[in-house]
C-alpha cells in the first residue's frame, strides 16, 4: 500500500491524499481547491499529480472549498467512482460548490474581456453542469457507521468537531491477510466549541494523517468571545463612530459570530447598531446549520429551549443583492459588515475593504486563520500598505483579531484529539494541512509525546505503507 500527498503538503490548502492499494485500488481523501498560493494557486489547481480516472473511490472530511473544491474538475476528468460523505457535508457540499462553480465561471468571463484570440481565452475550473453531475455520485454515511465499500475496504466517521458534518475518515485496510487501520483527521476542531461538539475519541490507528494548522499556536484571548466582539463593537460604532467589517467564511465562522452577537442580546448587551451579513451563501449555510441540531453541543441546546432562532437578534439582515451590498459602501452610518471570505482573497469584503480601509475610525477584525500571502494574512502581519483591484491602498483602518475564534484546534487541542492513541502502536504519523515551520514544531511536540516517526510529506510526495 502506497500513500501520495497532492495537497496540502507544507501548506493548508489543496486537501488530496491520495491511497493506492496492492490490488490497484485508489482511495482519494478529499478534493480541495488551492487557495492563498498567490501566482502559483492557478497552476497548482490545474493539474492533480495523478490520474482522476485512475480513483475508485472518494472520501471527504468536511465541506469547505479547500477539502472539496476540485471535485466537480476530478469528476470532469474522469473520475466516475462514489463519493462517500457525511450527511449534512452533502447538504452544505452541494450549495459550496454551485457557489464555487459562479465564481469560476465568472472570473473566467472577466479575464476573457481583455483577450481577443479565442485559444487563449480562459476556461473556467468547472461549471454548474459539472457540479450537478458530481452530486449525483454523493453517498451519505452517518456518524460512528460502519460501511464496508468494497472487499477490502471498511469506512467509519468520527465527529472531528470542526464545522457542520465534519468527520475524522477512519480506514480498515485488508492487505496481505493484515488488518491496516488508517486515520485522517480532516481538520479537528475546538474542545469547548462556542456551537459544536468536541471532537470524538476514535480507535488506534497503525497510520495517521494529522492536520497541523495551528500546531504552535494556542488560543488563549482574553475574556469570552461574545464579551471580546461587544468591546470591539462600542469602540468602533459607538466611540468612533465607524464601520466593523469583519472577513468571515460563510460557513462555521459567520454562524459562531452570530450565535455570540445573538447571545449579547439576550444579555441586553447588544450595542444598538446595525448588523448586515453580505453574503448569499452565508444565509444558506445558516439555513443548513439549523437542518443539524445534532452537531449542537449541550450548551446551545439549553439556549434553544427558550431561543428558537439562535441566529437572529435584533438589527440583524443578510444582504442578497449586489445593488444593496454597493449600498453599503454609500451609507456613512456605523455599521458591522460581516463578508465572506475569511482570509479576504475574494468575494463581497474585498469591496467593504477597500471602502474603509483608509479611515482611522474603522476597524478591520479577523476572526480565523488566514494564510500569509492572503489579504487577511498580510494585514494580520501588519502590512501599512496593500495591493487591491489592481491598486495600492494605506492601511489607515485599525486592525484586530480574536483568534480563539477559528475553527481550527490548537496544539493543546490536537494533541487531546491524539490523546485516545497509544504512541507507541502508531507506526507512521504523517503531517499535512500546515505551513512548514509550525509543522516542524509541533512533528517535535509529537515527539515528545512518545510519537517516533513524525513525517512532513512534500507535494506529491509518496511513501510506502
């Protein structure tokens, strides 16, 4: 058995591991789209590193566009096999990636004006077509099912507590009359999640695949987020009387903001301004998120026996169109805009950015992790000046961040996920999902916990199990 590393090698985007067994048999786990990579994300989303008529099977952690992303171009390409999926990663799957189908088809459109012969027009990833043929091959499994794909291959998905229908993707390999047990980890979320689940235990593995996001970093903010976002609030609406715009991906963070904001108000500490969340997809994936109750942790359901709505507070609206989302930009009164996308790379915030970025009495607040070269990630660094459509801006806006707000586990917390698994049984531990220097600090974390044999696969790099 071979194990290939396609995506999210030494980097956080690109999910695709890739299992070839003995027989031939392949096992894709996860499709995601590059993202963040700067000049090189067009190049790296082109090619897969492999032959997608080659996979017989698919497998996905979770529903964000960096683990699934360049599934409808796989299947475009050839791949004809069933993809396996819990049931709310479907549900949110299926409105992600027609959203991610209008961009590509979009922006393909956009780069096309300003090239006149047609061989060298831009083609778009995938299409709205491809989309629609991808989900008819989505098979759902339910949480702690066991489902035997084929002769040699069993499935079974743990809750790994991240964002709706996350799960850790759990293997039973039978090879050379041998049991080999492998685990993916997906991305692992919070213990203590201000909605979701902790992450649940899961059996020993003979081979593990370990998101490293935030293997260096704990987050460790001072006071409860709702408290962190209502200090934040006054500041800049109240004090200043200026615009919060807040980059957050529609699905997971915008949710968790407004489930705090929500809170605030039932408090009667909800600062009196207006609260618009632009974002189409954000209102859909809201909507998917009250479909599962059964990802709530304790705490949320005690709120929603007298909370039936925990996603709505007074001055609250989504914005649809793009005629009212130009509004925005227009009307001086304060106001908090939360946008997509999180790490600012496109989308609605870039606009709201842009409008407001040259004033000192806004304040631009991030709420999750965001790759250096992104627009989020640059601002975070403290950059004074940044590049947007197609010119330079003054970063005259304060910039903050509440990182205990990201989705993503710690160290602490990834090493608690670890925590069910005898080191010493674990033969190979591979990290994946990270940039390379906080994978080498936490590979040495590992270590010290009594995991020996810690690798840092390179793209498309293979080994042998």
């Amino acid at each position: 058995m071979k194990i290939a590393f396609h995506g999210a090698a030494r980097a956080v985007t690109g999910s695709k591991h890739l299992i070839t067994l003995n027989s031939g048999t392949q096992i894709l786990l996860d499709c995601g789209l590059f993202q963040g990579m700067g000049e090189h994300t067009d190049n790296l989303n082109e090619s897969f590193g492999f032959n997608p008529a080659d996979v017989s099977y698919m497998i996905l952690s979770h529903a964000h566009i960096d683990h699934i992303g360049l599934l409808p171009r796989l299947v475009a390409e050839g791949f004809n096999g069933k993809i396996y999926c819990t049931p709310a990663t479907m549900d949110l799957g299926r409105i992600l990636l027609m959203d991610s189908a209008k961009i590509q088809v979009q922006d393909a459109a956009y780069a096309n004006k300003k090239i006149t012969r047609v061989e060298d027009q831009e083609m778009p990833l995938y299409d709205e077509e491809d989309v629609i043929k991808t989900m008819s091959q989505f098979n759902i499994i339910d949480y702690q099912e066991e489902f035997q794909i084929d002769d040699q291959v069993s499935l079974k998905f743990t809750d790994a507590g991240h964002i709706v229908g996350s799960a850790a993707v759990h293997l039973s390999i039978q090879e050379n009359e041998k049991t080999i047990q492998l685990t993916f980890s997906g991305d692992v979320g919070r213990y203590g999640d201000l909605l979701l689940k902790s992450p649940q235990t899961f059996p020993q593995a003979d081979y593990i695949i370990m998101e490293s996001t935030y293997g260096d970093s704990l987050h460790k903010d001072i006071g409860p987020i709702a408290q962190s976002l209502k200090e934040i609030i006054l500041e800049t609406c109240i004090r200043k009387k200026g615009k919060l715009i807040i980059p957050a991906f529609s699905v997971g963070r915008t949710q968790e903001l407004l489930y705090a904001l929500n809170a605030l108000e039932l408090k009667n500490q909800l600062p009196d301004v207006q609260y618009y969340v632009d974002s189409p997809l954000s209102l859909q994936a809201t909507e998917v998120l009250k479909d599962h109750p059964e990802v709530y942790n304790n705490g949320v359901k005690e709120v929603m026996k007298t909370d039936h709505d925990i996603f709505s507070f007074k001055g609250l609206k989504f914005i649809e169109s793009v005629t009212e989302s130009k509004a925005l930009n227009a009307d001086s009164r304060p106001c908090v805009i939360i946008s997509s996308s999180g790490m600012a790379e496109g989308g609605r915030v870039r606009h709201h950015i842009r409008n407001n970025i040259g004033n000192h009495k806004n304040t631009i607040l991030m709420v999750g992790y965001a790759s250096p070269g992104s627009l989020a990630g640059q601002l975070l660094a403290g950059k004074r000046k940044v590049w947007l459509f197609g010119a330079d801006y003054d970063v005259i806006a304060e910039i903050r961040s509440i990182q205990s707000m990201s989705a993503h586990g710690d160290y602490e917390d990834l090493l608690k996920f670890l925590s069910s698994q005898n080191p010493a049984a674990v033969k190979r531990l591979f990290l994946v999902h990270g940039e390379y220097d906080v994978q080498q600090k936490f590979a040495q974390r590992l270590v010290n916990a009594g995991f020996k044999n810690v690798s840092i696969p390179e793209y498309h790099q293979e080994f042998e199990l």
